[in-house]
C-alpha cells in the first residue's frame, strides 16, 4: 500500500502524505516512502518545485505511536528537505501537531488555511520536540516556541503565520499559494538551487552542529518511563499521572 501520493502541473510536482486512517502519522514506512519519492524528485529536472500536502484533515499527527521511525530518520528526512535543490512548499488545511511540524519547518515556504491548528504536543506525553528542532529554532520566533513547546498548547494559522512557523495563511490556501507557484514557475532553476543554498545555511549548520545529541535525546526520552505512560495513556484515551 502506498503512503505518498503524486500529481504534476506545469513543473510543480505535488507530493500528498496519503495515510489518513492514522492522520498522516509519521510511521517508519511513510518516513521512509517520502525519502524515496523526494529523492526521485531531486533528480528530476522537469520538476521546478514541490508541493507537500496532505489528504484528510490532518497534515501530519506527529510520530506513529505504534510504528516510529528511528530518531536517524527523521533527521535524514528534515536534512533531506532542507538540502534539496528545489523549493518545498507546504500545503496545509487540517491539522498539526507534533512531529509534522518539523516537517513543516524543513520546507522552504508553507501555507496553511485559516481552519488549520498546530500544537508541539511531546511534552504531553512524557518527551521533547528534539529533532524537529533542528530546523524550527533558526527559522521561528524563540519566544513563541518556548511558550509552545513548554505547555503544548493548540494555536491556529494566524498565530502560525506570526511566529514563523508558516509563511502566510488565509481563507483558501491554494489562494495563498497562487502567486508562489506562479513565481518558481517565473525562475531559473539554477537559480533556485543557489538562492535556497544561501538561505539553508543557519539550517544546516545546526544539523551539523545538533543533530547527533538530538538524536540520542529523543531516543533516551522514548525509552524512559514518563514516555511510556504517556504514551500508553494517549493510546487509552485517558490522563497520564502526572497531569494535576
């Protein structure tokens, strides 16, 4: 069964996380199908940029509680969109939470409409937002994803928009999106390759830097105790202990 749909117009190749039976969750095999199809992607030159959205009413609800992808993966997986020599812009209208948002953070450009809502979510259950780190600290506002990160509160597309966790939001995200496309469309590929370069070098340099002692802490985190109440809890629909 394939997790990644894809569809092309006019040199935009749009990629669909394509699993809502689970709400899009990050599992080892849609990490690892979204690799694939992105690196297929990177060797295409009739592709000028990518879209990444999703089916269902939610874009991605972080890591597969049943299925994780090693902490390694998802790493490569942000690395990889980051690193990409194509724009990747984000299409989002459901919901976000947790680990997706990471993946929101490797892509160049994302857009959500206004009924999309995002939450860090780990701390919830027992962990951090490790790795996705990586590419969400030098790109948003350090105050908000303290507040964020620390209570894991829901927020919406505006407030999104306004920490910079996206770019813009609005009633109709394809509206959004419309004069983006038509304006990658209108540019050099070599172009976009260099011009990304330049402004992916913060980004890189904290995987450089982070990624290995992130990677280990979010491995410790998932095998400890709290996690695993937390998430057992989450799986029975029910407050872990520690919630006063």
């Amino acid at each position: 069964m394939t997790l990644i749909s894809r569809t092309r117009a006019r040199g935009i190749e749009t990629i669909g996380l394509d699993s809502p039976h689970n709400r899009n969750a990050l599992s080892a095999a849609l990490v690892g199908e979204l690799a694939d199809t992105l690196t297929d992607c990177g060797k295409d030159g009739d592709i000028r940029a990518i879209v990444l959205t999703h089916t269902g009413n939610t874009f991605s609800a972080g890591a597969d509680l049943r299925d994780p992808p090693p902490p390694d993966a998802l790493v490569g997986l942000l690395r990889q969109i980051v690193e990409l020599p194509k724009p990747v812009v984000a299409r989002v209208t459901g919901h976000v939470r947790a680990g997706g948002l990471g993946l929101l953070g490797a892509c160049d450009i994302a857009a959500a409409s206004n009924e999309a809502t995002f939450a860090f979510t780990e701390v919830r259950i027992g962990v951090a937002p490790a790795v996705i780190t990586l590419p969400l600290l030098p790109r948003t506002d350090p105050r908000a994803l303290a507040r964020y990160y620390l209570t894991g509160e829901r927020f919406d597309a505006a407030e999104a928009a306004r920490i910079g966790l996206l770019t813009a939001s609005g009633d109709d995200a394809d509206a959004v999106l419309e004069p983006v496309l038509d304006g990658l469309r209108r540019a050099s590929p070599q172009a976009l390759a260099e011009t990304k370069q330049l402004l992916t070098a913060r980004v890189l340099e904290a995987f450089d830097r982070d990624a290995a002692d992130l990677t280990a802490l979010s491995a410790r985190l998932f095998a400890s105790a709290d996690a695993r109440e937390g998430m057992t809890a989450f799986l029975e629909r029910r407050e872990p202990p520690w919630v006063l």
